[in-house]
C-alpha cells in the first residue's frame, strides 16, 4: 500500500496545500512551526478517521475557518481516493471512492499507519490508559469484531457505571446490576482472549527489533497484568459488587489492564536509562508495525516524526537501515534539517522525496 498524493485544505496550519509522493521515503524539512508534523498527522487521521495529537477535529481547523478536510490517493491493489471532511456544525465524513461510510469505524484498518513521534514516551510514563490504546489500537487495525467489542464493552461499562452512581451508595436490587454483568462477561472474555493471544505474538517480535536496534541482548519484556489473569470476569463482579456499590463505578475488569514495559527484569520506568527508554519505545512502535505487516500481508505507511532527535547516530543509521530493507513500505519523515535526512538516506538504494517547507505553509 502507498500513498501517491495529499491534499489538506485548512487543515491545522496549511491552507491549501498538496504534494505527490514516492514509493519509498518522502522526508519534509524546514523550520520548527511551518507544518511538518501536520502532514504526518493528516496521514495519521486518513487511516484512523482522527488525529493523533488532538482529541477533537475542531482544533484540526486552520484558526479563523470553520471546516477542513484532507483527501489522498491511495494504491491498494488499486487506485482509491479517500476524504476526510469535517468542521463546525456538521458532521464528520469519511468517503471512498465518492462513497460516504455509514460508520466511521468501517473505516479502521483500510488504510494501516504507525506514527513514531517524540511524545510516545507517554507509553512509558503514564496512566495504563495509554498502554491499553497501544494493545487495542494495533488488534482493531485487523479485527473488526474486536473493534466493535471494545466499542460495546465500554457502553456497557458506562451504563453500569451510570446505575452505580444513581444507587448513591446503597445496595438496592442487585437484578438490574446482574443484567449489566450477564451482557460484559462474555464481552469482557473475548477481550481479554484477544489480548493474550495478540502479546503472545507481538512479545517475540518486539524481543527481536529490540535486540537489533540496542545491538544487545539485554532482557526485554512485556507483561500483561489483568485482573482476569487470576479469576474468572463473572466471579470478579460478583465478588466486588459491594465495593462498585460504595465507589460507584466499576472497579474491576478490562478497563483497568496494564502492560508492564521490563528490562532485565526489572520496569523500565524506574530503571531503564534515558537511551534505553527512547529505544525500548521506538522499538515498540516497529514491532508494531511489522506486527500489522506480517498479520495482514500488507505494507503498513510508516510515519517518523522528529526521530534524529530521539536516539543517538549510531541507532539512527541502524534504524534507517531497517526501514530501508523490503519489510518495510512507504515512509514519511520529518526533520528541520533537510540535509541530514537525505546523508542517512545516501548509503541506501532507496526511491527519496524532498519537500523542503518554508515559514509560511498558508499558500
């Protein structure tokens, strides 16, 4: 899979603005501030019908407008064209081939993108809330049922909730909160199911970039942490329904599980160095990738954000080398210096795309 062409029109700081691309390495440079990560993130949004960065598409709308869109050219075995178009007061739409999706969820996992940009580090730093994203984002990618579970499970969860809260710390009938649970239990078992299944996979590729990327054989690991690792979600309601009564919500179950990020048996978070934490988390991201790649016999885009600034030369230059082989597609790049991009790229026979942005991306 590629992408041939890009259009955004009022999209965050571009006016109007398009650009044809190469099948292999496409690199933006220029100035902090005039749009490079931008059109990373549109690609981003073309795959996954949102930014990576903001949470609501209003703050996607160049300042003053009041609607965006962005549009590409995709070959897929075929040509398609797709468009995102969205802004105030109207509802976001997602069409293929002049087609408009019934749901936007239709949409996930036609188009596969990785994004590796400087704030990942977040998978390491904060609440298991991002980890689960990690975990769920990559499984959606290829399995509309799981999608549409997650989808479910946390409706569900938020009308317990809901009832929880309306109790105001008094257990009432217990029949309504049975049938709350009787729905996520079997929701909750796919999940979890899923989950172990898509680590078991994942764990040996990650070990393998790692060791490639760190040139080392220190340990590395993820360890999956559930609540259903230790009792069944039925039995674990069940023996909580007093305490979700008191707290008024829901305390146990899928929404609370964890990755544990490891390095030599020990969490990364507390004692991995600086240099291993960058390269555990890019690692993490190429896994990934080449999860997504061998599941779905595509070749995901790739999006490398800000990445010289990230790890040192040497892990640069192993890094270019791995997205250079044949396992990896098309791939987009950003970095203030145009040079130096092109000088890690000059040692490979590689098709290269310079786009040099100046300040005013407006026109």
């Amino acid at each position: 899979m590629r992408v041939t062409e890009l259009k955004l029109y009022q999209f965050k700081n571009h006016k109007a603005n398009s650009w044809q691309f190469c099948d292999k390495i496409n690199a933006f440079a220029g100035l902090n501030g005039v749009g490079k990560t931008n059109i990373l993130d549109a690609l981003y949004y073309l795959s996954n019908t949102k930014s990576y960065f903001n949470h609501s598409d209003q703050q996607l709308v160049l300042f003053g407008e009041g609607e965006a869109s962005v549009y590409a050219k995709i070959h897929k075995d075929q040509e398609f064209e797709i468009l995102g178009s969205f802004g105030e007061g109207r509802k976001k739409t997602f069409k293929k081939n002049g087609k408009a999706y019934s749901r936007l969820v239709d949409h996930i996992g036609f188009v596969q993108a990785v994004f590796i940009t400087p704030y990942d580090i977040s998978l390491v730093f904060e609440g298991s809330e991002e980890r689960r994203k990690f975990i769920d984002f990559t499984i959606s990618q290829l399995d509309k049922e799981y999608l549409h579970d997650l989808i479910e499970y946390r409706k569900v969860i938020e009308q317990r909730n809901a009832f929880l809260k309306s109790l105001d710390g008094r257990l009432m009938d217990t029949l309504l909160l049975e049938s709350f649970d009787r729905t996520l239990v079997p929701i909750g078992n796919r999940i979890y199911e899923n989950r172990k299944s898509f680590l078991g996979d994942f764990l040996p590729i990650f070990q393998e970039i790692h060791d490639a990327l760190a040139q080392s054989t220190v340990p590395v690991s993820l360890v999956y942490e559930s609540s259903l690792n230790e009792s069944s979600f039925k039995e674990l309601l069940q023996n909580h329904t007093q305490k979700d009564v008191y707290a008024q919500r829901t305390t146990q179950g899928l929404h609370k599980d964890d990755l544990i990020f490891e390095i030599n048996n020990m969490p990364l978070k507390k004692f991995g160095s600086q240099g291993q934490i960058k390269t555990f988390v890019v690692a993490l991201k190429l896994a990934q990738y080449q999860y997504l790649r061998r599941k779905s016999g595509d070749l995901p885009i790739l999006l490398l954000d800000d990445i010289f600034e990230k790890i040192d030369a040497s892990r640069s230059q192993r890094l270019m080398e791995m997205v250079c082989s044949p396992e990896y597609g098309q791939i987009f790049i950003s970095d203030t210096h145009g040079q130096r991009i092109k000088e890690h790229f000059d040692p490979f026979d590689v098709a290269f795309k310079l786009f040099e942005l100046t300040e005013n991306p407006h026109h």
